[in-house]
C-alpha cells in the first residue's frame, strides 16, 4: 500500500506498483548504454538477505533492468540494460537507502550506495526491455515481488560521482524534510 509521504511498499507475495512507463518505447533519455536507475527503500519488514528480492526494474525475457538493494553474499545483485545479474560490493549489511545502477557505455557499469561508488561490471548492454517498469517487483510484477518501501525511483542517463553525489545528498535531504527517511 502507499503511505503519504513515506512511499509504496508491496506486500512481497502479490502486490506491486506499475509506473506504465516502458523503457524501449519511452527510453530517451534512458538510452541502451547511457542510463541510470535508482531507488530508495526506507522501510522492509524483513531486512535479511535474499538473492530473489528485485525492487524496481522491467524485465523482458533475459534482458532488462533489475535493481535489488542486497543480495546474499553481502553484495547488491542487480542489471541494467543487459542479461544476467551483476554481483557490486562486498560489504552491504542493510536494504535501506539509496542504491544506483549506472550504465556508461556498451560494457561499463557501476553501482552506488547513497553517494559511494560500491563497484563496476562489465557486461555487454542490450536492448531496453519493453515492459512497463515496476517498484515492489520486476517483469509487470510476476517476478521478485518484495515488500520494501519506495520513497523515491527514478530513471534517466548515465550519471557521474559529482551527479551521484548530488542525487544523493538532495534524496535524502528531502526523505527527511518529510520525515520519510
């Protein structure tokens, strides 16, 4: 259910939100190998690790893009716009915050935990997938629904460490202006 002025938070088992954007018919500016997702959860009722639990994405057949915000193995286990999982950090001990996936080019990505560089990939981009994005699961919401709270999505192009940084000291300045963070 959504909560004013704190965010959205599935029920990890049936539901989710769909934004009806579709990220292959309506990229510009979420470009196949200049893009960026983020999403900030405040709130899960089970801050445990789980490699299933995929928070914001569209996902078509095996391309797309998935952002989980922690992954067994202490890492975050997430894609943009290419096919398979990417394991970024080593040492993400909670689901809550800012989390950023960041496609540079057709083999570069890098993650982000609030305004920290948490590590790069190298996998090849493909095609936008052309689903709706959803929050609170991925692929119209019949995968990896979850039960974390979204205060914040977004999605556009590629962002540097100066943007991410200011993407994240703005997100959360405002979080807890409205006591959402």
């Amino acid at each position: 259910p959504f909560t004013a002025s704190r965010g959205f938070a599935g029920n990890g088992s049936t539901s989710y939100l769909d934004t009806g954007w579709d990220g292959g018919t309506n990229g510009s500016p979420f470009a196949q190998n200049s893009a960026h997702a983020s999403v900030y959860v405040n709130a899960t009722a089970s801050d445990t690790e789980d490699s299933n639990r995929l928070v914001f994405g569209g996902l078509a057949g095996v391309g797309g893009t998935t952002v989980g915000t922690w992954r067994s193995y202490d890492s975050l286990g997430s894609r943009i716009n290419n096919t398979s999982i990417i394991s970024y950090g080593s040492t993400i001990t909670t689901r809550l915050g800012l989390t950023t996936l960041v496609r540079t080019s057709s083999t570069a990505t890098r993650a982000y935990r609030g305004a920290t560089s948490i590590g790069t990939g190298t996998p090849t981009s493909v095609a936008r997938a052309t689903t709706d994005f959803t929050i609170g699961g991925v692929s119209g919401g019949t995968a990896s629904l979850t039960d974390e709270r979204v205060a914040f999505a977004s999605l556009g192009s590629e962002m540097d460490a100066t943007q991410m940084s200011n993407l994240s000291s703005r997100v959360t300045t405002f979080l807890t202006a409205i006591g959402a963070n």
